[in-house]
C-alpha cells in the first residue's frame, strides 16, 4: 500500500453547477452500463442546457436518446425500463413541462412500488426556477407539486458540491426521483468539488451556516439569499443559522427540529409561491413539534401568489430577496 | 427459445380452450359476488372479449411481458396468474399480488411478465414501449404487448407511445380492444376513423384488424405482430373488433346498448365459435367439453374459498412499501 494519498482521493477542482451535474451523468453512466438517457435534443446539440454536451459522442446513440416532444411517453417509458432493469435518466427542457408528464409521474411512477413491491430507479432532471427573464412557462418552481406525492423523493441541490452528490445518489437510489436544478446556478455559482466519486445523502439536509439566534430554512438557489442575509445580520450582531433542506421530499425533519430547538426562532425561505409551498409544511412541522422552542412565529418569506412574469421590474418584485429575509430577521428580533 | 409455431396444435389449442373457459367462469363468479355483495370494490368485466384476451397474449413467451388494462384480467391467465391470485385480489386480501393495496384487476408480477396496470388509460401504453426499449438496449430477444380498449385511443399517450415506438422501432405489439363503447360512449361519438387500426399508417406501422371473437384469428394476428417484433420489424398495431357483453363495470346495467345489439354479438360468442372449431376438428366432443368445465367450476371454487379464507392485510401496512429500500 502507497504512504503517498492517492492524487484522485484528495483532488478537488473548481467546478459549475452545471459542471458538477453533467460529471455526475458522466460518472454515473460510465459505472453502470444500465444507465440511458431520455430526453429532447440532449444528443448532438447537447441539451438545451447543454448538460449532456459531448454524452452522445463518448456513451453513442443508444444511451443518449433524442425524444420526440412526448413528455408523457418517455416518462412511462422510463418507468416500463426500470421495472425491466434499467435505471433511466430522463431529461425534461425546463421543469415546467414536467406538468406533461404529471400523470405517468404521479400515477404510474409513484405508486408502482406501493402495490407490487416492485422497484422503479428513475430520475427525473429538470432546470426549474426564475430569474432569468424566461416568463410564465420558462421559471416556475414546481418541486410543490410533487412534494405532496408519497413514492416520489424530490432533489434540490443549492451547490455544486451537493448537486453532484446528490445526483450520484438519485441515480442508484431505486425510487423514481425528481432532480430540479436551479437554472439560475447553473453557470453563477462554483465552488471546489472532488473530480472523485463521492454522493450525497437523501432525505437529509445540511446546516450551512452555524447560528445562535434564528433559523433561516431554504434550498436551492435562495441558499444564497439566505447566506448573504445571514451575512449582513452578522454585522448587526444577529447570528443566524442557515439549514439547506437539499431533499423536498421526504423532509429531513430532524435537521429542522435541532436548529429550531437551538435558535427558537424560524424563517423558511423559498422561491415557490408562499400558499402551500413547502414553507408551509416546515412551518406546520415546527409548530407541531417545536412549539415549546419558540420564541417568536414562523415566517414565510416566498414570492406572492401569482405566475411568474416576464419582465424585469415585476420578475425582479416578484422574487424573494435579501431585503425581504432582513424585514423578517428584524422581525424576529423584537420577540 | 422455445417458440409456438403460428399453426397450434392440438394441445395448445385446447389449452386456450380451458383459459377461455376458465376466464368466463371466474368471471361470472366475480359478478355474483358483485351483485351478492361481497367483494369490498368494483369489478370490470371481459366477457365477451375471451378470444382477444386470451388468444393474443398467448402469443407471448415466457420473458415477453404484457401490460393489460383493468378489464384484462382474462390476458393475464396465459401468463400464469392463477385463479387464487384473481379472487385474493379482487377480495383485497393481504396475500394478493397487490397486499391489498391494488384494486380489482389491478395486479401483476414481472417475474411472470405482466404489468399492474393503473386506472389512467391507455398509462401503460408508454410503459410498455419502456420495456421493449429495455430489450432492444440489451440485445435480448423478448417482445412488449399492451392492451387497451378502443376508448383509450382518444388520449395523448396513446399517439405519444405508438409513434415513439415507431421513431425507435421498439419490439412491441400495441392490442386495440374495439368493443364499441368506452363506459357508455359509443364509437361513433369517440372518432370519425373507420377502424382504429386506420391510424397505424399515421405511424407508419402496420395496423391490422382481426375478428375480436375468433380467438385462432387473435392469436395468430398477434403471433405474426410479435415475431416481426422481435426479428426487429417494429411496432404493429392490432385492432380487435367485438363486443362489450356487460357493462362498464359491475354496477352499469349498459341500458344504452340497445337489445339486438347484444343479441348479435350473443351469437358471436367467442367460446361457442371455438367449441365449433374444436369439435369441426375431432379435439371437442360433449363429454370433453363438460370435462373441462367441470375442471374450471372446480378451480373456481377452490380459489373463492381460498381467498374467502385468507387474512386481511392489517391496517398498519397501509404505510408501507411507499418507498424502495
């Protein structure tokens, strides 16, 4: 055995978001060859996102297949592979055309284990959130949906580092899982990650940011708000906690309770609209089972109840933003 | 692979006999429960339908799978779902293939190739395809049916699954059951095609039609359409035309099927028409024939008193296996 580490265990690089996923993908397919891809013009062209650049080349048409736009058939057709003993990968554009696909997802996928106990590996990708001037169809956050579907697990990485793990982790896990990915991330947010295998855990967050006086609850690309927010409270001698949920669904509420527990105060910070977002249920998690931790109310801060527009002025009022997250830890300071 | 030839022998034919048997019997049991009382759900019923459930996944071979709809149960029996398995599910029992969990005609095991289908029509239309593009991915020789009725072909899956499998040339073989309404639409207010199996050349597969009641023209029209499949010909869409005899389900009297309709279609009746065939080919005489159905009484009766007899799952397993380990 060598003293010297190998070079591959220790070596971290700087990696994208976007980066980290398609090395997942990568890494992924070259370690199991029942591993395919599903999904519209991820071969040649390399995806919209450009995620599976050069997979087609390297893994050939067969594992990388170019669908027609029939969001509906290649999910059942991912579910019909996977109870045949594949572990497919679908890739849906955006996340908002995931509602094509509710019904194969919700009825077929998520309840096929339940009755025969038999397995169904899938993953479902899909570049959800706003931000980017892309409008209505082209921003939505929809991991609420989904989150209130017993059989599904619901992905959500906030960094490179998780993103890739937890996409490692997804795949093998036997469970269809939908993987949202912040397009928002994809080329804005890097950090050094190991080139090496690695996963992430399921079901499980992670406390970003140690803290004493509040909680802030989040995921995906508002675990930057929520840091930068935690920043500026630290400046006025508020310490603020920041727990990255990373899985919607089933909720680590564990990770929650023991921060609440700590700080006795709680934000929840989310894109999704505020009724019935996720914040809703960890606000109702908190008050049932943290109640007596409590020092102040839960508050939700979350875009309003409206579809997500267009232009900048109103995209920009729309989403949830360090100012909004200040108001709130202001608030909780008074109790 | 042992593969049967597309002439069936004496044997073969007068095992399609017994399931057809069989499949009407346990059928006509599960209406008098029904009616009596004693199931804890709904029943959907095939009668009528025997010679397409049956003849064409017969065509199947052990590794193919199929994935029936909830009117189906009969195209399961030639893949080896026994009698027991149909009444433990039916009485939700915990020792069914769903633990209780699944309703009615909603079972499967992929150890013996069939697929637990969901009440979303046609949902497994696209699973199926799934399936063959596994196959096809791993160079194995094994063929996808699924079945739907001619209600189904309406929806978006439908089009989406059939035209996907054709871009890929998927090994599987797509059964129409045309038994002219769905609930209680008739085919007319459903399309304006002529025969669903029109819609293949949209696809660019063949589309065939077969007599829905002729359980030889069934099985040898879905034996042609599964062999071209797994030489790697491609899709075939089936069309089968017959009839509905009951209604919807167990609770539809189908008043809105006028009487001589069902007078017709009573003269058609599928077994009938095959104990003709036997008996034209000396395979089928009386005392044969009451042979076999008093056989198929007999299992009947063992299977409703083996699943009357079976537990009930407890309630707390109503939360289990939502999740995979």
């Amino acid at each position: 055995m060598s003293t010297q580490p190998s070079q591959s265990q220790d070596e971290q690089k700087e990696t994208l978001f976007i980066d980290a996923i398609s090395q997942a993908l990568w890494e992924e397919m070259e370690r199991d060859s029942s591993i395919f891809m599903m999904g519209e013009d991820i071969g040649p062209y390399g995806g919209a996102f450009k995620v599976t650049k050069g997979f087609i080349e390297h893994f050939g048409p067969e594992r990388i297949i170019d669908m027609p736009i029939a969001e509906e058939a290649y999910t059942g057709m991912a579910v019909g592979a996977a109870l045949t003993g594949m572990r497919p990968v679908i890739e849906y554009q955006y996340a908002d055309f995931i509602s094509c696909a509710w019904d194969q997802i919700v009825n077929v996928a998520a309840k096929y284990h339940y009755r025969t106990r038999e397995a169904v590996p899938m993953v479902m990708r899909a570049p959800s959130g706003a931000g980017l001037r892309a409008g209505p169809f082209h921003s939505q956050s929809p991991e609420g949906w989904f989150a209130h579907m017993p059989g599904l697990k619901v992905v959500m990485p906030g960094t490179p580092y998780d993103a890739k793990g937890l996409l490692k982790a997804a795949i093998r896990d036997n469970n269809p899982v939908i993987f949202f990915e912040h397009k928002y991330l994809y080329r804005r947010l890097k950090e050094q990650i190991p080139t090496d295998d690695y996963t992430v855990p399921i079901s499980k967050a992670k406390v970003h940011k140690e803290g004493t006086d509040a909680t802030i609850i989040t995921y995906a690309a508002m675990l930057q708000v929520a840091l930068e927010a935690a920043n500026k409270a630290q400046e006025k001698g508020i310490s603020v906690e920041v727990v990255d949920l990373r899985t919607i669904y089933p909720l680590d509420k564990e990770t929650i309770l023991n921060s609440v527990a700590k700080t006795s105060k709680a934000i929840m910070l989310y894109e999704d609209i505020k009724t019935l977002g996720i914040g809703a249920e960890v606000s109702a998690i908190i008050a049932e089972e943290a109640f007596e931790s409590l020092d102040g109310p839960v508050l939700r801060v979350a875009s309003p109840d409206a579809p997500i527009p267009y232009s900048p002025p109103l995209e920009d009022y729309f989403l949830p933003k360090v100012d909004d997250v200040m108001v709130a830890i202001d608030k909780l300071s008074a109790y | 692979m042992q593969v049967k030839p597309l002439e069936l022998g004496a044997k073969e034919l007068m095992d399609i006999y017994y399931l057809m048997r069989l499949g009407r019997a346990i059928e006509d049991r599960l209406n008098l429960l029904y009616k009596g009382g004693r199931l804890p759900g709904a029943i959907y019923l095939g009668t009528g339908q025997e010679a397409i459930e049956i003849g064409a996944s017969y065509a199947l071979e052990p590794g193919d799978v199929l994935a029936p709809t909830h009117r189906d149960m009969m195209s399961q029996l030639p893949r080896g779902i026994t009698p027991r398995e149909v009444f433990l599910q039916h009485y939700a029992r915990a020792d069914s293939l769903t633990h209780g969990k699944g309703e009615d005609n909603y079972q499967g095991d992929l150890k013996r190739g069939t697929f637990a289908t969901v009440s979303m029509l046609p949902d497994f239309y696209p699973v199926a395809a799934g399936a063959a593009l596994a196959f096809k991915l791993r160079r194995e020789k094994q063929v996808a049916m699924a079945y739907c009725g001619e209600g189904a072909t309406s929806v978006g899956d439908w089009h989406e699954a059939i035209n996907a499998a054709s871009v890929l040339n998927l090994p599987v073989v797509f059964v129409v059951i045309n038994n002219g309404y769905a609930y209680s639409t008739p085919v007319y207010k459903e399309m304006k095609v002529a025969n669903v199996a029109d819609r293949a050349c949209a696809y660019s597969i063949p589309g065939v039609i077969v007599d829905g009641n002729d359980v030889i023209e069934c099985y040898q029209g879905a034996k042609k359409a599964v062999e071209r499949a797994r030489e790697g010909g491609g899709p075939t869409l089936i069309e089968a035309k017959t009839m509905r005899m009951r209604g919807h389900a167990g609770h539809d009297p189908a008043t809105y099927v006028a009487k001589d309709i069902i007078d017709l279609w009573t003269k058609r009746d599928p077994i009938v028409r095959f104990e003709n065939y036997l008996t034209e080919r000396g395979l089928l005489d009386e005392d044969k024939k009451k042979e076999v159905i008093d056989h198929v009484n007999a299992t009947v009766e063992d299977a409703v008193n083996y699943a009357e007899q079976s537990p009930y799952p407890e309630g707390k397993e109503a939360t289990e296996d939502v999740y995979a380990a």
